[in-house]
C-alpha cells in the first residue's frame, strides 16, 4: 500500500511540475494522431480549452497559414524519420490573433517506429519580435548603405552590384540590357551661381523626375556621383532606351529650373549618353559598357549639351 501511495504521490509531483511550468506540454500517439495529453497552460496562452485538442489536425488548423505547410511538412518528415526537432510558427488564438511558438520535439521509437511524439510549446513573442525587429533595423541600414542621402536613390555602390549583375544576365540571356549616362548641364556654374542649398534642390528635383519616368519594377535609377545619374533599363532596345532619354530630357525642360549661370535667361537641362548591350553589340566587361555611354555622354556635351548621344553600332 505504501508503494501506491508513493507511485502516486510521484505522479501528483510530476503532474504538477509539469501544470505549473511556463512550457506547455503535449503528448500525440503517432499511430492515431490523437493527442493524449497536453497541459492546461495551454488555455492561458491561447484561448483554446485543454479538451478542444483532440487530434493533430487541431494542431495543423490553429497555425497560421502561411507557416502551416512549411511545418507541418518538416515535423511529420523528421517524425517519422525518428529525428528531434524544433519549429517556430505563428499559433492561431481564441480570440482571432497569433503568439508566436517554438515547438520543441522528441521522437518516441519502438522497433524502428515511430510511436509517439512528445514536446513542449514556448510562447516566444516577445523574443521574435524583438529578432523582426532587428531585422527590419538590419535590412533599413543596408538599404541606406546602398542610398545616395540627398537624392534618395541608389548610390554608386548600389549602382555597382545592380549593373555587374544585369550585365552577366544579359550575356548570359543573350537579352538586351540599356544604360542611360545623364549629366546636369553647367551645373558646377550653377552652384556658383544659386548657391549650394539650392543646388542640392536641383539635384532632388531631377532625381525625383528620374524616379518618375523610370519606374518599371526592372528599372534602376543610380546617382554616380556630383551631378552625374545612371539609370539602368534591362530588356530595353537602344530605340526604347534613346525615346526614354530625349521624353526625359524634354520633360527636364519642362521643370523650367531658372539657370542664370550660362549668362542668358535659360533653364536647367541635362546631357545624356545612351548604350545598349546586345548580340550585335558586345561589350568585354561592365567597365567598358559603362564607359561606353560616359564617352556618349561627353560627346552630347561637345556638341552643345541638352542632347541625347547614342551609337549607331548597338543594336536598335
């Protein structure tokens, strides 16, 4: 009588180790996919009564669907190979909401088989939002290293990763890729002339332009440097390219920024050089590509400047 008595003072002590803990416990047969326990904890911590998880698939419907198929398909997979494990998902509420929870897994074999899976479920809400948290922190400090401050577009860095990367794709592909040079003219006077606060708003009016009229999800707007614009157009002809740049350069125009500093009553414009890579139009290296539309850009400024320069021997 007195082992009972111990057998069930020792369950009583377990029983209530286990109800009392922050972790939730649970245990499911493998066989039927019932569960055969889990802790009353679970009621404070989502709303749902002890006696309303019956099976695993109330398990599966309370999780947010877009975890669900990822965890559900890792946990039955690593189960049924016998392998312990931990899952992070978003468990749905009572009341409509989600609480974050890692599930940490033990696999119960017997004769190579899967028998019975026990674990603990955690509420880590807390400690994944402070993780989204600094990711977000994390991703929002790599796009400013990757952001000209002023303009707000992409800085010449940025410029370098996007173009190396569009240039292999377009040999890759054999697809065309076009590359837009743009200088403000006589803007060095300008600043002379106006000032360098009003300067700084010239250049974010010709940026926000830029965003403007090269808003394809493909297109990327670059500052290179001082008053100088790269703007990357892939899949785009020299002919689509060459439009682009004289409908940019008009519209540039159109701003009618007063420009005293040419000693004539006029307003800003801007110098653009155009290249495309093609099949007809190769180019060794992004170096060249990109000097490429630089020499066109000069030239446009040779001859006059408020002009579009491309070569005749790309691809139209």
């Amino acid at each position: 009588m007195s082992e009972i008595n111990s057998a069930l003072k020792e369950d009583q002590f377990y029983k209530t180790l286990l109800e009392t803990t922050n972790a939730i416990p649970w245990q499911i047969n493998w066989k039927t996919k019932a569960f055969s326990y889990i802790g009353p904890q679970i009621e404070a911590l989502l709303g749902w009564t002890q006696d309303s998880w019956k099976t695993a698939q109330d398990w599966i419907d309370r999780m947010h669907p877009e975890d669900r198929d990822k965890t559900v398909n890792m946990c039955v997979s690593l189960s049924d190979q016998g392998t312990d494990h931990e899952a992070d998902y978003r468990a749905l509420t009572a009341t409509g909401e989600y609480v974050w929870i890692r599930d940490v897994v033990h696999v119960i074999r017997e004769n190579d088989e899967t028998v019975a899976i026990i674990g603990f479920m955690f509420d880590i809400s807390e400690r994944k939002r402070m993780e989204l948290e600094l990711e977000a922190l994390y991703r929002k400090n790599q796009e400013l290293l990757l952001q000209d401050p002023l303009t707000l577009v992409a800085n010449r860095k940025a410029l370098s990763e996007r173009i190396e990367n569009e240039f292999k794709r377009a040999t890759r592909k054999q697809r065309a890729l076009s590359l837009l040079f743009i200088d403000i003219d006589h803007f060095k006077k300008y600043n002379d002339e106006h000032g360098h606060l009003q300067g700084d708003h010239c250049l974010i009016s010709v940026a926000q332009l830029l965003k403007q009229h090269f808003s394809r999800a493909s297109d990327f707007v670059a500052r290179f440097g001082g008053e100088e614009f790269v703007v990357l157009l892939p899949e785009t002809s020299l002919e689509d390219a060459v439009r682009l740049a004289e409908e940019f350069r008009c519209a540039v125009c159109d701003l009618e920024i007063p420009n005293l500093a040419t000693g004539k009553n006029t307003q800003v414009t801007v110098s653009i050089g155009v290249n495309c890579y093609a099949a007809q139009q190769q180019y060794h290296n992004v170096v060249d590509f990109l000097n490429s539309a630089d020499e066109l850009l000069y030239l446009a400024k040779h001859k006059g400047r408020n002009q579009v320069q491309y070569s005749v021997e790309s691809c139209i």
